[in-house]
C-alpha cells in the first residue's frame, strides 16, 4: 500500500486501475506484492510538465506495446481501446518495434 500511496500517478485513476489490472495480469500468485508493482518503481519517462499530450500517450502505447511483445490484442485490452484504434494510433505516431 505504501508504493501505491507514495507513488505520484500523473494518470490519476485511470493509470491506478490499469495498473493493479496489469499486476493482477502478470502476477504468479494469488494476492499481490510489491513485486507486482515494480514498474512503479522506475521513474516514468512523461513526469516533464513541458512535453505534450499526444507525446505522452505516444509514449505510453509503444511502452505498453513493447511490455506486450508487440501483442496488439493484449495491449489494447490494457489500453482499454479498440485494437482497430490502436492499429491507427501505431500508424498515427509511426511506432516501430525495437
């Protein structure tokens, strides 16, 4: 609870469920641990108050994508969009895999 608290979430409550959704995903047991939310710990890359919206959520898809495997289904079930949406935004932002 004190990660969870302690951490700033620029995406307010949105980025919270997304992220419990993404621990309770790839969590190997049955409750979860602070070793489920270890991705909080690094400092995210879009903390900056000069860049802008669509740089942040650029950021944030190819994030996810790469966390995914470039596993378009899965992504877009944790980006909560539409995999057609998320195949224009990869297009939009010319996102390519690493």
């Amino acid at each position: 609870m004190a990660l969870l608290k302690g951490y700033d979430w620029p995406g307010n409550v949105r980025e919270l469920e997304n992220a419990i959704e993404r621990a309770v995903v790839l969590s190997k047991s049955r409750t979860l641990g602070i070793e489920d939310f270890s991705f909080l710990r690094s400092s995210p890359a879009t903390t900056s108050t000069s860049i802008s919206l669509k740089e942040v959520e650029k950021v944030h898809i190819q994030r996810v994508l790469e966390e995914y495997g470039w596993n378009v289904t899965q992504a877009s079930k944790v980006l909560q969009i539409n995999r057609v949406t998320l195949h224009k935004m990869i297009k939009r932002y010319n996102l390519k895999r690493n």
